[in-house]
C-alpha cells in the first residue's frame, strides 16, 4: 500500500513545523510533540492510532491545554477548523442559538471547562440535544466523553491537514 501524498510531506516536515501544524489540529503543545516523535507514520490508520493513543495518555491538564483551543458551540470560531466544524450552528435560530449559550454556561459551571463536542455535520438542534443529555452525567463520565470527542475532532483535523499538505498547502 502506498502512502497518500500529503502523509509522505507530513513525515518529512522538520520537527519544528510539524508540531506548529500538529497544534493547529490540537492545542496540546505536549500531544503535538509526542506525535511528532512518532514519525514516520507508514499510513493515514498509523497516524489516528498515535493520534489516540497519545491522547490516552495526556494528562488532565493537557486535555485542559487542549481545550483552550476549541471556543464554545456556538460562538465566533477564531478558528477555520472550529468554524467549519461548526458550520451546522450557523443557520440556526435565535431561540436555538440562546439555548446553546444557556447550555454552554450551565455546562461550564459543572464540569468546569467548555462543552467539547464533534460538531462536524450536526445541526444546532442536534448539538444542543447532545449538550442537555451530556449535562446529566457525573463529572468522570463526561471526562471520558470529552477525550472520545476530542479523538474524533483530531482525527478529522488530522485527515484536513494531510489533505492540505498533499495538495501543497503548507
């Protein structure tokens, strides 16, 4: 099997830019170095494999550091990544959009830190259910969902960034 384009740029990147990319995809200085070290990675699989196995292995304030880089559903992205997972809220309506704020804040002030979720190709409604059944669980639980989501935001973060390498974006 041969390896997609933009992982061969990805594994020949110099240290430096590759972990300057990595955080774009996770605000985890540490997880960006960690995968980083990881190269070469002989395929796209190898490449999600470490990306979560080394963020099973992130402590709880390195999860916290990655948090830093996702805004809150629903607000302005500072982000192109976050904004375009995020397209979903965009359209939605005034009441929708209120809740979610509502949401965010009820959610931060239990868990302590912002409502991480998959965003990518949710409606705002779907979000906003996700959010209400999540605010149920107990604080270990939700932890545990919030790497899963992070996982899965990494990975397509990950598979963008190949796909902008291989065309020579970077």
């Amino acid at each position: 099997m041969t390896e997609p384009p933009g992982l061969i740029a990805f594994n020949a990147l110099s240290n430096a830019r590759a972990v300057d990319l990595l955080v774009q995809c996770c605000a985890s200085t540490v997880w960006a170095q960690r995968m980083v070290a990881g190269r070469p990675f002989p395929s796209a699989d190898a490449l999600h494999t470490a990306a979560d196995t080394v963020l099973a292995d992130l402590s709880e304030s390195e999860v916290d550091a990655a948090l830093a880089g996702h805004p809150r559903i629903g607000d302005r992205a500072d982000n192109p990544s976050s904004a375009r997972e995020q397209s979903g809220v965009a359209s939605a309506d005034d009441d929708v959009r209120a809740r979610l704020r509502s949401g965010n804040e009820e959610y931060e002030q239990k868990f302590g830190h912002v409502y991480l979720v998959c965003a990518s190709g949710r409606s705002a409604q779907e979000l906003l259910d996700v959010l209400h059944a999540r605010l149920g669980n107990d604080a270990a639980t939700e932890r545990g969902i919030l790497r899963t989501e992070l996982a899965a935001i990494n990975r397509l973060r990950l598979d963008r960034l190949l796909g902008e390498i291989g065309d020579g974006a970077h």
